[in-house]
C-alpha cells in the first residue's frame, strides 16, 4: 500500500473511531446520571481530573461559548455534580470542581469500562497493546503540533 492510500484508511479509520467515542460518551453520560448530557460529560471528567477551575477557562479548553457552558454548568450543579465555590483570588468569580458524588460515578464507570476494553483487547498480548498505545501517542503529538 502507498503512503497516499494508507492516509486514505487512516482518515476513514479515524472516522470509525470518532462516531465510536461519540456513541460511548452518550453511554458513559448515561452511567454516571441518567439525566446527564453526553456534551457535559467531557467537562465533568475535566474537572473530576484537573481540579477546581473558572467556567471562562472551560469555555477555552473546549471551545465553547460562555453561554453554552453556563447552561451546561448549571445542568450538572442541579444534578449535584458539580460544587461552585467562591474564586479566593478573585471574589467575583466561581471555581467548579466534581462533586465527591460524581468523582465516585465516574469512578465506577472507568472501571467499568476498562474491565470491559481489557475483554474486547484479550486476544492482544501486554506488548500489542503498549505499542498502540505508543503510537497512538505519538499520532496525537504530531497532530498537536499544527493547533
């Protein structure tokens, strides 16, 4: 195969893989609460990793508008994910974190999902699945070069 036709298969079987994680995220939001939206899910596992931050700072990393995040944000506050608490560097503004509540759900749904990946990948040996994952890394490197 040349390297014209390889970057064909490349960008088709990334297509698979991107309608994969959509459908997987609406799954996961489910797990975690059944009233969640698959488009807050993503934020609710930034915050459960990176801790307490500002929504104008959410509206960067995911590129949405402040208003979308506020409407989101509110969602998951109502829901009892997520916890506001004064900024104590600027008093005006808010700091959202994961609530313990939902740093326990997402923690239960990680499991979940990793017993259920380790079955689907069985048949690969520690060393098949290290090198993917090396890869892999290094294709989100060198795509994150050009952003």
């Amino acid at each position: 195969m040349n390297r014209a036709d390889s970057l064909r298969q490349l960008e088709q079987e990334v297509g698979v893989l991107v309608r994969r994680v959509k459908r997987v995220i609406g799954v996961r939001a489910r797990l975690v609460h059944e009233e969640m939206q698959p488009s807050s899910y993503l934020m609710l596992a930034y915050l459960a990793e990176h801790g307490p931050t500002r929504s104008s700072a959410m509206a960067e990393i995911f590129a949405i508008d402040k208003g979308a995040i506020s409407r989101q944000v509110q969602h998951l506050v109502d829901l009892g994910l997520v916890d506001r608490s004064q900024d104590p560097e600027d008093g005006r503004a808010s700091l959202l974190s994961a609530s313990d509540d939902a740093r326990r759900r997402l923690a239960d749904v990680a499991e979940h999902r990793r017993k259920w990946l380790d079955e689907q990948l069985g048949d690969w040996s520690a060393a098949e699945l290290a090198d993917f994952v090396e890869e892999l890394g290094r294709y989100n490197q060198a795509l994150s070069q050009s952003e």
